[in-house]
C-alpha cells in the first residue's frame, strides 16, 4: 500500500497532534509517542457500501481487526482520534491504500481527525495471539499489554519496519521524524 502527501491539515488534525505531543511529554514509553515517531494522518470518510457491517461500540480494536482481515484493500490502523468537542481517544480503525479512514465501530463524522500507524496484519496476529484471549483484543499499542507481555517493545521502539504501514500524510511540522534511523528489534512470536 502507499502513501499519500497533502500539505494543508485541518484545524482538528493540529489539535489532534498538540494534544499526542502534550501526552507524550508527560512520560516516557507512551502510546501517543510511538504515534507521533511512526503515525500519519488519515483522512475521515464514510463507511461505504459493500463493506462487512460495523461492530459494536465500545470494541474498535477487535471490530477493526475483523474488518481488515475480511477486506485484502484494508489495514489495521491504531492511534488517536478527536471529537468536536476535543476528546481524544486511543482508538482502532481500517485504512485504505489512499490513507482515508474507514472506522468500523464509530458513525461517519463523530471522528474528526484520525492520526495512527498502520501494521500489517501477520504482525497484528503475532502480538494478539502473545497477549489476548480470542475475545478481547486491547490493542497493540495498549500500555498494559506492552508492559505485561513485551517487555515494552513496540513503546520503546515503534512498530518494527516490516510491520509498519505508510499509510495517509504525513504530521505536521513539529512531529519527531518517521523511524529508520535506529534499528527496531522485530516482535518474536
């Protein structure tokens, strides 16, 4: 899948990265960073027609999970998303080879802005056979999940390059920068 490039972001995005970047000043090891060092952003758009039916609520990881495996044109995407209101969230959804977003657990429009790092899907299996039972899928870049199971792996280093998908724009002017410079140990499953 490639990338799409596109100067202009939209006043949601920027507060969308402002508020990765003031979370991720606050500690060391933290999800928003590795979204900041790895993410892109990708643009809202709505759930076509076609496509396998959305999940429930409250489950975007697993329902973005099962969405890209059904969907050979989707990725696994993980990051933040924001709200009107500026309530951002760690949050799961789909993207495709153009970097749009496709959420399937949330209606069209309640996102805002989507800023996340897209993992290929052997990978995604890999981390969620080591640290979930077949019915709760935390998410890759859940805290508890990276501290219990990894060793902080993915929290200190990213997403390792094989796994990691540019997918969408690039962040704003500011972001640290893609990684590449240093090498990323890969996650043994």
């Amino acid at each position: 899948m490639s990338s799409t490039v596109n100067a202009g972001t939209s006043r949601h995005e920027r507060a969308l990265v402002g508020a990765l970047r003031a979370r991720a000043a606050r500690g060391a090891l933290t999800a928003e960073a590795v979204v900041l060092a790895q993410g892109r952003l990708q643009e809202p758009c709505p759930w076509p027609a076609g496509m396998p039916r959305r999940g429930n609520g409250g489950a975007c990881f697993p329902n973005a999970w099962r969405v890209a495996r059904r969907s050979p044109a989707l990725a696994y995407v993980e990051g933040y998303v924001i709200e009107d209101d500026g309530t951002v969230t760690h949050h799961a959804w789909c993207a495709d080879e153009h970097g749009r977003a496709l959420d399937p657990t949330w209606p069209n429009e309640r996102a805002r802005a989507y800023a996340g790092v897209g993992m290929v899907l052997p990978w995604v299996s890999a981390v969620r056979r080591r640290t979930c039972t077949q019915t709760r899928f935390p998410g890759v870049l859940d805290p508890a999940v990276q501290h219990t199971r990894d060793a902080d792996r993915v929290l200190t280093y990213g997403v390792p390059a094989g796994a990691l998908l540019l997918l969408g724009r690039d962040l704003p002017e500011g972001a640290p920068p893609h990684p590449g410079e240093a090498r990323q140990p890969d996650l043994v499953a």
